[in-house]
C-alpha cells in the first residue's frame, strides 16, 4: 500500500511463534490501522510435508484468526532474498519500498507481556511520522528457518 509494507516470516510450530501470537494479531491490527499492507511467510521448505504443509498452514491461519495473506515460500526463496534467518522476524518497508526495519517485533518474545521494547511497533510509529526508526535493525529471536537441503 501507500503506507507501507510489513513481511513477517514465521510458521506453525516454533515456540517463540507460538507465544508471540497475541502481539502477531496485535501488530497485524495495527498495520492495518495505520494503512500498511502485511504479509505473513512461511519459509520452512523441509517441513512442507508435515508441520508447515499448505493443509497444516491453512488451519493454522484460520485457528489464528489471520486475515492477512499466509504465503508459502517454495524453496526458501524469499528468506533468503530478505537475509532471513528466524521465525519469527520481520522486515517492515515505506511506501517507496524503502527498507525501515527489520528484526525482532520486541525485546522479550520468550515472555511478550514482560517485553520493554516494542520495536515493531516503535518503528510503524516513527515511520508513518516521516522519520528513520532508532533502532532499525534488531536481533530477531526465534526458531531457525527450516531450509530443504
């Protein structure tokens, strides 16, 4: 959109994707408050066959809640055109395609309802005010993405 761009490469099983669910939803809300477009990718190609099949993604998405596109990354393709590494993690884009930031979503995805710092939402904020988000990268912390050798 106009706004913006919020890729996040997650999946189905990794723990810290799975407690991070309620600040995915919020987030998702939220970039969608603020008129920017959101994506969710799945890049797990050596579990397509189980955990992170497109059957499992589908009910997955729907139990969720998402309604926001849950794509399937076919051979890894896009993690690895982004440098993405983890799940989850995000890349969030101007509206000129500008990268603005990308890592983690906050500081404490292990335990989100103890997280100080709400990089995600920090960064949306900063940009839909014109400015460069401080910081503009971060660590993401997560599971690895499950590359098909």
């Amino acid at each position: 959109t106009d706004n913006g761009l919020l890729v996040m490469f997650s999946c189905n099983t990794c723990p810290y994707v799975i407690k991070s669910q309620a600040r995915t939803k919020e987030m998702m809300a939220y970039a969608q408050e603020k008129g920017i477009g959101m994506i969710v990718i799945n890049s797990n190609e050596a579990k397509r066959d189980g955990d992170d099949s497109p059957k499992a993604m589908a009910k997955y998405a729907k139990a969720e809640g998402y309604n926001v596109p849950y794509a399937i990354d076919e051979k890894s393709q896009l993690a690895d055109a982004f440098g993405a590494s983890r799940t989850p993690e995000v890349f969030l884009f101007d509206g000129n395609g500008k990268l603005m930031y990308k890592g983690a979503m906050e500081d404490n995805p292990a335990n989100p309802g103890d997280s100080e710092n709400m990089y995600l939402k920090d960064a949306i904020d900063k940009m839909m005010m014109g400015a460069g988000p401080d910081p503009n990268t971060t660590k993401s912390i997560g599971c690895s993405i499950k590359r098909a050798s």
